[in-house]
C-alpha cells in the first residue's frame, strides 16, 4: 500500500493544485512533499530492515500479460530516496517569490514527482515507459510555460528529441516482450532480461542501440546533448532543479535496470563505443564549461560532464561501477540541486547571470558563500564530500576496465575544479560589481534549502557506507546476472 | 441486423418529422434513433448468424464495428449545431436522415459476406457523403469538395467493382466464406492470374476510401471543402468502415494468398506514413493538418493490415475506436474555437485562431490538448495502446523497417500535434469565455473521458474485441 501511496499522492495532490487553483498552493505541495518524503523514508527504512524488496502486483491488461507492477529494492530506493528529498528542496526553494502560490507550476512539479516515481519503481517494462514518456509532459508545460527567453522554440526541441528517443526504446521494448515465452507474452522486467539474455549477439547489438538512444538522450551523452543546454537555460529555476536533478536519473537508471542485465553481448559490441562517447562527454563538457559566461550555461555544461562519468562508469558493468555511479545520482542531484539554487538566489537580487557582471558577493552574504562553496566542492569532488566518494568509485571501475580510459576520464578532475572554481571566484570573491553592491543577506526561506543541502554534502562525503551498503544487494544481483 | 431495418425506417421516418419539428427536437429523435440501434446490434452479441440470403453475417467483430460506427454517429449527431445561418434555409431534418443512411452503408460494409453486399453498402455510405459534403450549397469550397468526392469515388467504386467481376470470374463465387475456401483449395498455380489484377483492383477501390497513400490527393479537399461536422463523420465512421471490409477482404477471403498482396500493402503503408505525416507538418489550418493526420493513421492501421495476426481485428477495433475519439473531440473544438474566429480572423481554421485559448476556456484546451496527445500516441491515452498494439502485430510478423519508419513519422507526427497544444498555451491570444451548449459539452467531455480511461486502463474494452 505504501508503493501506492508514494505513486499516487503527488498526482493526487497536483491534480487538486491544478485543477482548483487554491490561494495557498505553497503551503499545500510542500506539506505534501514533506508527507512524501516522510512515507519514502518508512519505506526504505523497512527495505533496509528486512534487506528485502517490497512490491505491489496487480493485473492491468492481462490479455498481453501487462502487469501493474512496482517494486522497491536498494536501486529503486536509492532514486526514490533522491526523488522525494530533492522534491521537498525544489518546492522550498519557490518560497517567498512570485511562482510560490502559482498553483499550476507547483501542480505540475507534484505530477513530475509522480511520474519520476513511476518509473523508478516500475517493475513491468511497459509500465516504466509509461512514466518515462508521462514524466515529459509536465515538464515541458513547466518549461514553456513559465521558462525564459526563446523559451517556446527550445522547449519544443527538447520534447521531440526525447519523444524520438523514447520512441526507440518503445519499439526495442516490444520486440523483447515479443520474445517472452507464454502466449499472453510477459513484460514483467526480470522476464525479459531472461529472455534478451538469450538472444544472439546480433540482435542484442541493435537492442543496445535502441535502449542507448532513448538513455543517452535523456542523460545526456555527446553528441545527443545539443538539447540540453539550452533547455537548462531557459527553464524556470525549478524545472532545471528537476531536469538535471532527478529527470536525467531515469536515462542512468535505464541503463542499469535495463541495459547492463539484458544485452550483455550487446554491451560486449558496443559498450566500448558508448564509453568513448561519455568520456568524451565528460572532457568536451569541460571544456565548453571553462568557457561559459552564463552562470546557469556553465552548470548546465557540467552537468553534462558529471552525468558523463557515471554513464562511463557503470557501462563498465562491474560492481564498483554500477555502485559508484549510483552513489553519484543521488550526490550529483544533490549538488546540482543546491547550484542551481545559489545562481537563481544571484538572479533574483542582481538580474543578472553574467559571470563578468557579478562579483564580490561574499562581502555581502556569508552563508551563501559558505554553502556555494561546499555545493561546489562536492561537484569538484574534494575529498570529505559526497562527490569524492562518488567520482572516486567511478575512476576506480574505469581505470580497472581500461588504463587508458581511466586516465582520459581522470582529467574530469582537474578540468572540473578549473570552471567551478572559476564560477566561485567571478561570482563570489574579486570587486563588488555594480549589480552587486546591494546585495541582501540570506533570507530564512533560502537559508532553509541550502544550509541543508549543503549537509547533506558533507554527510555523504563522511558517511558513504549506510548508503553503499544499502543498495549492494540488489547491484550485486545484477552483476550476478552477467556471470 | 434488426439495426440496419430500423436506422432505415427511421431516416425515412426523419424525412417526415422535418415537417413540423426543428432542427433541436430532430437532434435529440436522431440520438435515440442511434441509441435504438447500437440496442439492437447489441443483442445480436454471440450469435453468429447470416441473413438476406446468406448474404450479410453478424458476428461480434462485425457488432463491434457497428458499435464503433455508430458511437461515432452518435457523437456527431451530439455536436451537430445549426446547418448554416438560419435552419429555415438548410435541411436539418434530411442531413440527420442522410446519416442514419450512411450509418446502415457502414454497416452493411463492417458484416457483409458476399460482394454485392460489400458494393452496396459502399454505395450507400459514398452516395450519402457525396451529399453530405456539398451541404453547404452556398460555399463554393464545399460545391468543389462534393463534385471532387463524387467523381473521384464513383472512379473508385468502378474499379472496385471491376476487382470483383475479375474475382467472380477466377472464383465463381461471391460469398466471403466460399471464396476463401476456393482460394485454399487450389494452387497457385492453376489460378487464373487474373485472379490477383481482381484483388489488386478491390484492395485499390477500398484503399481509395480510407484514403491510403497514392489515392489520397482527395482527401485534404474534401475535408477543407465539406463542412466541418460531415468531416468530423467522414473521417471516423466512412474510415471504421473501410478498415473493416479492406481487412475482411485481405485477411478474410484472400489470407490463402497472403504473400501476393502483402508486399503492396506494404509499401502502400510506408509511402502513407511519409506523406501524410510530411505534408501534415506543412499545414497552416487545423482543419486540413487533421486531414493529413488522418491519411498518417490509415498508414499505421496499414502496418497492421499486413501483419495479418489473429490479433489484428482487435488491433483495428482498438485503433478505429481510439482514433474516433480522438478525432471526434479534436474536430468538436475546431468547430467551436472556428465558429468564435468567424469574422474575427481571416481564416478561422488556421492554428492561429487558437492562440491564447486556454486562458479563458481552459476546458475547450484541454479536451483538445488530450485528443492531440491522443493522436501522437503520447502515454495515458487511449492512442499510446494502439500504437502499442500496431508495433506488437507488426513485430509477431517480423515487419521491421515499416516499423522504424513509422518511430521516425511518429516523431514527425508529434511535431504538428504539438503545435496545436503551444498555440493554445504559449501563445497569447483574446479569446474570450465561449458559450458551449450541454449536449455539445457532454459529448466532448465523453470523448476525452473515454480517451484517458482507455489510456490508463485499455483493457475496458480490448477484452470485448
């Protein structure tokens, strides 16, 4: 019932918000999300209990054995985990400002969480691209509906790019499901990795592609991310936090839940290919970053970079990989979450998100300094932070898998503290700029969303085990699979 | 069966009733009318039965392609408003009888099971939009779309009949069950090869109708010119129909020669996909984006076609009843939001007239929103599962090329749909609160209802089919 209630009652909520147009939308969706996040976290304390998976089995159209199926176990509960506490920040971060009684941006934020959660429990194949697909809309509304300049014509970009994806990924998922033995067929997702498993090389090598296509636009890696940037760009604040938080985790999750444990001779064609192609994310990410001039431009660049490394890592297949690139979801959307937060703070006071407009902040606002450059510091990966850990298990199964792959990815380090390092030192230190000279002292609202964020930073940078741990069993599965 | 009797006795009953009744009180007789009929189709559930000489069968496929057809009826007759300016000038009274004509054509077309049976409820149907189609007698666009319509059609009513001599020649026979019989018995090689020109010219007259991919070039006309209530009926029950009796053809009487057709409608389907939906992603006016939209979707139901599974009714029953829906609430808006843009804009169909419609009329936009994301086979929606449906039968036969190419189209497909939705919400227009009747206002909340319950939760009626 507790699956039940976490798929449902943000829809429900969000609904409600969009529908009524209530005066009091902020009170309502953060209430809400707390609520959500508190049940969340019963139920993946219950997970962690008993170490095993909960799920929910219902018939839903049983003449071509489709189930409504969801399951929870340590890599959904991972996601889920990160979906509902981002959410409670994302809602937080809207306090005090013009967008926090819209009812419509906070309905459509509720019914995004919904269908994110959808597709990380999601235990039937067809059932996950449900909400795959369903999370788009929501999205694209908040994005060309209350987005910045140009914002119809980038918006719309982005959503053909991704339908076309997804649409690969639909057609692939078929033609597995077709293959399920029983004349209803199953698409219940461990039947079909027994199934893919045992189909030729050959034709695992286009599923890959099919699968890959759908992911890889959705993470993004090179050279499918030309819709990413701009997109990051022109959404509301909070539709990048949900973008880049937690959206781009499905096309991750996609890859481990689907990919990785039914095309490993797929895998074994084009995995190597698909490696390349993060790593060059990663360093070609960089790169544009170090350049940018736009604050939200250059996280949106890095974002690309990170999620890069994460794609390389568990393309690696092993345990460390897949662990380490988890590890790196959940400190990836924290980090981003809270970046993107500090640069729409900047926004508000000053107008402006030009690096060479800005500067001199920390004379005015300490905390947010302080909390910008722990933010940052885990995004860079500095060890005590919850990046360290992430990026550090991820060069570890890269270097294991490939010497040379691993040095190429190693330099994500250094290029990664040159333009975050650039951000904080445009932004934060030199002389106050003339937006800048009155800039106002945190208030409490903002110092609610970071100061927490940015302890959550720390913590997983101290105490990576708990988590580590509580997600193994079910990677170990996987990785069980490919022996 | 009992239906076709009595949806004829009533248009002809609604002749008279015109005398003394308006056109309000017709619409609520025709309602019931229809209502009597989906009765008694329905109770025929279970019992295959043939009539008329062995010449016309029921079967439940056969009852659920009535079903569909007059739903769509149904629904038409719902959102039919005034005929024009003034109902003393135009002839409510004999539109709604010459529906209830066609609606018997259709189903004459969904249960024959002999030729001739096929032929005349194709007649009926064709002669009764012929008329339908130059209604407005004062616009010379729709003059232009009925004498396009009628000349085209008889052309292609002529070859389909031409296909049929040939097939009665090659065969002796003109029942459905006994033709497919003969086609099994005998080898391929001792039949006649005129046998195959008679196919290929039926399944040319059929494909004619649903406006398939090189016979298209009158749709587009014909939906711009007839006005927009007969092209809301056109484009779902006359296309329901069709899809009926070209798959009881193909798969019912000529499965036996499967692998002579497959490759035509193969390619037919495929050259479908990229025109419609090419040239849809043109379009200026919603009206003719709509028309191409429904040239796209007869290529999908193409796909299917030459799948030729056991599923492949059902595909087509779940395909037909989505798409009518869809189409049935995107016309109904068109209509509304044209009728408001009347006098206001220049063109009242164009995607322009749709700026800023959410604003004020935030439930005209999202019923039309659903329908769109209906058609592009967006998830929640009833369009999404017969997608779904099309790609599985297409897979079970190992069609995958079309099946790429109809990803790429889909693609293309959400282009255009996608339009329609930024136009009402992204754009800024003053369109005020428009004034919608209740019958019109039940009918298309019913459609967008039934589209996402069907969406959430298919299985509602695919266990019927």
């Amino acid at each position: 019932m507790n699956l039940l209630f976490i798929l449902f009652f943000p829809l429900l909520i969000g609904a409600y918000l969009l529908i009524t147009k209530p005066k009091h939308a902020f009170i309502i969706s953060l209430s809400a999300a707390i609520l959500e996040a508190t049940a969340t976290g019963i139920l993946l304390y219950k997970i962690n209990e008993s170490a095993l998976a909960i799920t929910y089995i219902h018939d839903w159209i049983p003449e071509v054995g489709i189930q409504f199926s969801l399951k929870a176990d340590g890599i959904s509960g991972i996601l889920i985990g990160l979906c509902a506490l981002l959410l409670t920040f994302i809602i937080g971060s809207t306090a005090k400002t013009e967008k926090a009684n819209h009812a419509q941006y906070q309905g459509l934020i509720l019914l995004m969480q919904s269908a994110m959660m959808g597709a990380f429990l999601a235990k039937d194949a067809f059932l996950f691209y449900f909400f795959f697909e369903a999370s788009l809309l929501p999205i694209y509304f908040l994005a060309s509906k209350f987005g910045g300049e140009n914002k119809s014509a980038i918006t719309f970009k982005f959503l053909i790019y991704t339908i076309f994806g997804s649409l690969f990924l639909f057609i692939g998922l078929i033609f597995v499901y077709l293959r399920t033995p029983g004349t209803t067929h199953s698409a219940d997702i461990e039947t079909l990795y027994v199934t893919a498993r045992n189909l030729s090389a050959e034709a695992q090598g286009y599923l890959f592609l099919a699968f890959f296509i759908a992911f890889a636009i959705k993470m993004p890696i090179f050279p499918f991310h030309t819709w990413q940037p701009d997109t990051y760009t022109t959404s509301p604040s909070q539709g990048t936090m949900l973008l880049s938080g937690i959206m781009l985790k499905m096309g991750t999750y996609g890859v481990i839940r689907l990919i990785i444990p039914m095309f490993p001779l797929g895998i074994g064609i084009w995995g190597n290919t698909a490696i390349v192609l993060s790593i060059i994310g990663v360093i070609y990410g960089s790169i544009i970053a170090i350049q940018q001039k736009d604050a939200k431009r250059l996280l949106a660049y890095s974002s690309f970079a990170h999620v890069g490394l994460i794609s390389a890592g568990m393309l690696t297949q092993s345990l460390e990989g897949i662990q380490g690139a988890l590890y790196q979801m959940l400190s990836h959307g924290i980090n981003v979450i809270g970046l993107f937060f500090v640069i729409e703070i900047i926004e508000r006071r000053t107008k402006s998100r030009e690096l060479a407009q800005l500067g001199g902040i920390t004379q005015s606002s300490y905390v947010l300094t302080v909390s910008f450059i722990i933010l940052s510091l885990g995004s860079v990966a500095l060890p005590l932070t919850n990046g360290f850990i992430g990026e550090f298990i991820l060069l570890k199964s890269i270097f294991d898998y490939s010497f040379v792959f691993g040095i190429v990815a190693g330099i994500t380090i250094i290029l990664g503290a040159v333009y975050t390092l650039r951000l904080i030192q445009k932004t934060m230190f030199g002389n106050v700029s003339r937006i800048t000279t009155e800039f106002s002292k945190l208030t409490l609202e903002e110092k609610m969303v970071l100061i927490p964020l940015s302890i959550f930073v720390l913590l997983g940078g101290i105490f990576p085990n708990a988590i580590l741990h509580f997600s193994e069993e079910s990677v170990l599965q996987i990785t069980q699979l490919l022996k | 069966m009992t239906a076709i009797i009595a949806l004829s006795l009533f248009g002809i009953s609604n002749l008279f009733l015109g005398f003394w009744f308006p056109r309000k009180v017709l619409q609520v007789l025709t309602l019931l009318f229809l209502a009597i009929g989906m009765g008694l189709t329905a109770i025929d559930w279970n019992h295959e039965l043939l009539w008329f000489g062995n010449m016309f069968r029921t079967s439940n496929t056969s009852i659920n392609f009535s079903l569909i057809i007059q739903l769509a009826a149904f629904l038409v007759v719902a959102l039919s408003r005034g005929f024009g300016a003034d109902d003393e000038h135009t002839h409510p009274a004999e539109y709604y009888a010459i529906l209830l004509f066609s609606v018997v054509g259709a189903i004459l077309m969904v249960s024959f099971d002999h030729m001739i049976m096929l032929f005349v409820g194709l007649e009926i149907l064709s002669v009764a939009m012929y008329v339908l189609t130059g209604s407005d007698k004062r616009n010379l666009k729709s003059n232009e779309a009925a004498l396009k319509y009628f000349l085209m059609g008889a052309f292609a009513t002529g070859i389909l009949l031409f296909g049929i001599t040939l097939v009665y020649g090659a065969t002796r026979s003109f029942y459905v069950s006994n033709l497919a019989n003969i086609i099994a018995a005998t080898a391929p090689e001792s039949m006649p090869s005129f046998l195959y020109i008679g196919v290929l010219l039926m399944v040319v007259g059929l494909l004619f109708k649903v406006s398939a991919a090189p016979f298209h070039f009158w749709t587009p006309d014909v939906y711009d010119g007839a006005p927009t209530i007969f092209t809301m009926f056109m484009s779902t029950v006359v296309k329901t129909a069709g899809f009926a009796a070209l798959y009881h053809i193909l798969s019912g009487v000529f499965g036996g020669i499967y692998s002579t057709w497959v490759l035509t409608i193969y390619f037919i389907s495929m050259l479908t996909l990229i025109i419609g939906n090419v040239t849809a992603a043109y379009q200026q006016s919603v009206k003719r984006m709509l028309a191409y939209s429904s040239i796209s979707h007869a290529g999908y139901m193409l796909m299917t076609v030459s799948a030729n599974q056991i599923s492949s009714t059902s595909t087509i029953l779940y395909y037909s009843l989505s798409y009518t829906l869809a189409t049935v609430a995107a016309f109904a808006v068109l209509i509304i939001v044209s009728e408001y843009q009347t006098g206001r804009k220049e063109k009242p169909e164009d995607y322009a007239s749709f700026e800023g419609l959410a604003k004020n009329n935030p439930g005209l936009a999202f019923c039309f929103t659903i329908s769109l994301l209906s058609l592009a086979g967006i998830p929640l929606t009833a369009g999404f599962w017969g997608k779904f449906f099309i790609f599985s039968d297409s897979f079970n036969r190992n069609i995958i090329y079309p099946v790429i190419l109809a990803i790429l189209m889909s693609a293309v497909g959400i282009y255009y749909y996608f339009k329609g939705i930024i136009f009402m919400y992204f754009k800024d227009g003053d369109i005020e609160k428009i004034e919608v009747p209740t019958l019109f206002k039940i009918a298309l909340w019913f459609c967008t209802i039934a589209t996402l319950a069907l969406g959430v939760y298919p299985n509602m009626v695919k266990s019927l089919f």
